[in-house]
C-alpha cells in the first residue's frame, strides 16, 4: 500500500526532475521518453494538490511499474552495478 512516505519521496523524484530541466540538462531528460516526464509531474502534481482524495492504490501501480524503468534508466546512465 501507498504511504505518505512513498508520496513524499514520488513528488522529491518529480522536483529533481525539474531541477534538470531548469539547469537546461536535456542531455539527461532525453533519456526518458516524454510520456515518462510527463507522467512524473502529473503524478507528483495530483499528490501535491489533491492529497487527500489521492487513491493510494492507484499511486502504488504507478510506482510498481514505472518506477524500475526510471530506475533501470538512472543506474544505466550513472553506470551503478
């Protein structure tokens, strides 16, 4: 199940990511597919803004099978084995 812990580190991973495109770091973002991107901020808007009618199981599939790929996409790209 989802926990305000998972939510917190979902919306820290999604500023990151906007830390990178304001430092202009397309190098890095051209990684990730846009739906990707697009899917980060959604996500971490709709837990920011509307915290409490948030559906926790919902948040907890979007972590479960997104959040290997960024990974695998993270590890690939800093080189971590």
């Amino acid at each position: 199940m989802s926990s305000p812990q998972q939510r917190l580190k979902n919306i820290k991973i999604a500023e990151q990511f906007n830390k990178l495109k304001e430092d202009n770091a397309f190098d890095v973002l051209e990684k990730f597919s846009s739906n990707d991107l697009k899917g980060i901020s959604a996500v971490r808007n709709f837990i920011a803004h509307d915290y409490d009618s948030v559906d926790d199981s919902i948040i907890e599939d979007v972590l479960r099978i997104n959040m290997p790929i960024i990974k695998a996409i993270v590890t690939k790209e800093l080189d971590f084995s």
